[in-house]
C-alpha cells in the first residue's frame, strides 16, 4: 500500500552519475495515513534529472566578471579570492578547502546571496552551494552556524534573489501547464517530480485540478506515455496523489476518462511498482467516489484483470489486500447494477461495445424513454458518438439510435433532430465502412417509420 501522507517521499530518479538535485520540503499533516512500502520515507524529496546537471554545468563553465564587481564595491577582494579557490575546481579540492574553511565560505555565500541582483553572478553562487552541499549534508548546519545574530538568516538571503518572494501556487501552476506542454522530455519529466512532491500537500492538490488547462496538459502527458518506466511511475504517482482529495476523485474519469487508460498502463508495465502505484490509485477510487467509478471500471473490464493480477505473486501482500478490496467491491457493484445502469455507463465512458443490452428489443422497449431523463442527458452522449473514430462505436450508436427512434415515442422524433442525430446518421449512410453503413441506414428508416 502507497501512503500520500507519510512524512516524506523520494521521487528521485535513480542516479548512478552524481545529479545535481533539487529538494523540497513536503512535510505535511498526516490527513490520509497509510502505510508505504513501495516508497522510501527520506529526509526531504529530491528531484533529480539530467536536464539539471547540464543546466549546472553550463553556470559552472560561464565565467563571472568577480573583479569588476569589486572594482564596483560590490564585493569585496577577499571575497574574489574565496570564489578563485573553489571556482570550476574538482570535488576532491572543493572538499579539501571546505573541510577547513567551510563556515566562512558559508558565510560567504549567504553574504553573496543579500548583495548581488544579476542572474547570471546569483545562479553562479547558487551552483557553488550546490557543489559544497553536494553528498554532505553535513555542511548544511555550517549555513546555520554562520547565521547566528543575523535575522531572518540563513532564508533570507535567497528571498532577496528574487522579486517574487511568495510566490502565488496558482500562478505556479499556470506556468507549469506550458511546462507541461513542452517539446522537451526533460523539461515535461524534471515538471512531473515537481508534481510528485508538491501534491503532498492537499491543498495544492485542488488548487492544480481547479488551474485552467492544467489537467488537461497533465493527462496528455499521461496519455501519450513514456518509454522510461520510471517516468510512467511517477506520473502515475502523481495521479494517485489527486485521488486522496474526494472531489477529484468523483470526477477525474468522468472528465478525462482515465480508467481504460490505467488499465493498458498496468497491463503494459514492466515494473511492479507502476502495476502498484495503478493498483492504489483504483483502490482510492473505489473508496473516494465509488458510486462515480464503479460502473466505469466494469465496463473497462477491470473486474477481469483484477482476478488476472490476484494470480501473480506479490513481494507486498498489501498489494494483494488492495487487489482484493477493488475486486470485492467490482463483484458487488456487478450484482447489483441494472443492466440498464450497465448501458449507461458505457455511454457515460464511450466504451460502447456489443453487449447484451445494444440488441435487446426488450431493453429498448423498456428504456428507450429513460434516455431522456435528466435534461436528455444520456441520449446527448449517444448523439455526440455519432461523431466517434472508431467504426464499431459508430455502429452501434447508429443502432442506438435506430432503437431509440422506435421505442421513445412520438417526441423522439424531435429530440434527435434538435441534437443533430438525425443528420449526422443520414451523414454516415455514406461511410466507408459497411457495417457503421447498414446500421445508419437501418436507423434511418426506423426514424421515418416512426413519424408516419
């Protein structure tokens, strides 16, 4: 079992090559407590990814003007001659110095931090407290050490290097929807982490579902897939992170129609982990919002493929605690939907396939009229997959309709044509494929058949 609320989470990508990291603090209230043994609890999230070791590479290698900064007094000489003694040095020298001299270069760096304003000479020192920190932690209480009765040190000093010390999550979030939407892997995947850390936090949760566009960029990400299978995981984490928070997960599939799209994930993985992170990710949906995801997840056939992984051996038998959780409840919800609660939500997911309802004259007798309850709701979904690419769900929304028009009585007639339904079969008479043809005709004459 996954724990959304466990102190802290590493995301990091696995780094055999010294990445440089990025770490966030994502301690939170334990709200949704759970267990973890898929996860590691560490001291901070890291982020890690190529993308930021060559971004630190090219600051490292960009020479700084030190000495016209002091020539303007802005820095002072011994402080140039500090930075000539680590600058573009190699970690065993950067480690020989800061074992003797580390609390002044700390104080230093802070120091730097407060004065200078240029982004190329702040990047810069950034880099050099990232390569004295760099696998020693330890020198961390140096910066604390040398802000002694100096208020608002050690933090301050990194306010002042931007303008936008608060920054406003929202306005985060906006920005990272055109992250998300980058022709950069690596930019998408370095934003992915970011997620995986930052959705710790539940507010932060419903801030990014309710961001315009946000969802939609993440979701595409997901979507399209990755080759990289840690990428999958741990955007797959991240979704299961936005399942703790109730609204989301009434309305993640419904909006966006994530269900069949985890199922090909987990059968696709080659991991155990994404098959995990998927398994918990059904189960907070199953018990966030199951009167919102049951009926989709039978009809994405997950009630099978459950009963296939209860077969695999798991090294984690809270995973197989969860397996069982989601099958129960499928199996219940299985024996007690009607079958037309069965029709509609395949509708409700276009999923539309030929099940027993689709060819039932009973069925259509029966409930053909039920597909105008609610404002027409349902009948609206089946007009709009007149419009699907694929063929098989084109056929059989013609049938459909074709089975509406002769059961739903002498208003149907004019609630198919105010849709458009009534066109768009005539449109797709026309269609290249025989059978979307032989249903839209047939539908078209039940139509007619059923206004003379």
């Amino acid at each position: 079992m996954l724990s959304a609320e466990a102190p802290l989470v590493d995301t990091t990508v696995p780094d055999s090559n010294n990445n440089n990291v990025i770490t966030t603090d994502t301690a939170t209230p334990a709200t949704d407590t759970a267990t973890s043994s898929l996860i590691e609890d560490v001291t901070l999230t890291i982020i890690a990814h190529p993308y930021l070791d060559e971004l630190a590479d090219k600051i490292r290698n960009e020479p700084i003007p030190w000495q016209g900064y002091e020539r303007a007094g802005l820095i002072t000489a011994d402080e140039v001659a500090m930075i000539e003694h680590v600058d573009n040095k190699s970690p065993e020298e950067v480690t020989h110095v800061m074992s003797e001299h580390g609390l002044y270069y700390a104080g230093m760096y802070l120091d730097l931090m407060h004065k200078l304003a240029r982004v190329d000479a702040v990047q810069k020192v950034l880099v050099m407290i990232q390569d004295m920190i760099d696998e020693h932690d330890e020198r961390i209480k140096l910066f604390h050490q040398a802000s002694e009765g100096r208020p608002g040190y050690p933090f301050a000093p990194f306010h002042n290097s931007t303008k936008n010390r608060d920054i406003d999550i929202d306005d985060f979030f906006r920005w990272m929807t055109f992250q998300l939407q980058s022709r950069n892997p690596s930019l998408i995947e370095l934003n992915i982490q970011i997620l995986d850390a930052l959705f710790h936090i539940p507010a932060y949760r419903k801030s990014f579902w309710n961001t315009l566009h946000a969802m939609d960029s993440f979701i595409n990400v997901l979507k399209k897939g990755n080759s990289n299978p840690q990428v999958t995981y741990e955007a797959v984490f991240a979704l299961w992170l936005l399942t703790f928070d109730e609204e989301i997960a009434a309305n993640l599939n419904r909006k966006y129609d994530v269900i069949p799209m985890l199922v090909e994930i987990a059968k696709s993985a080659v991991k155990e982990k994404i098959i995990r992170v998927v398994v918990a990710t059904f189960k907070n949906l199953v018990e966030k919002a199951p009167k919102a995801n049951l009926s989709a997840m039978l009809v994405a056939k997950l009630l099978p493929f459950t009963e296939h992984l209860h077969t695999r051996k798991w090294s984690d038998q809270e995973v197989v605690n969860d397996i069982d959780l989601i099958q129960t409840e499928l199996q219940n919800n299985f024996q007690s939907l009607t079958t037309f609660e069965v029709y509609a939500s395949e509708l409700e997911t276009g999923k539309l396939e030929w099940s027993p309802p689709h060819q039932s004259e009973n069925f259509w007798q029966k409930n053909a009229v039920r597909l105008n309850e609610n404002d027409h709701q349902l009948l609206k979904m089946l007009a709009r997959l007149l419009s699907s690419n694929k063929t098989e769900i084109l056929a059989i929304a013609c049938h459909d309709v074709g089975q509406y028009a002769k059961y739903a009585g002498a208003d149907g007639k004019k609630y198919l044509h105010d849709l458009g339904a009534k066109q768009r079969v005539m449109e797709l008479m026309t269609h290249e494929d025989q059978e979307v043809r032989y249903y839209a005709l047939s539908a078209t004459q039940k139509y007619f058949a059923m206004s003379s």
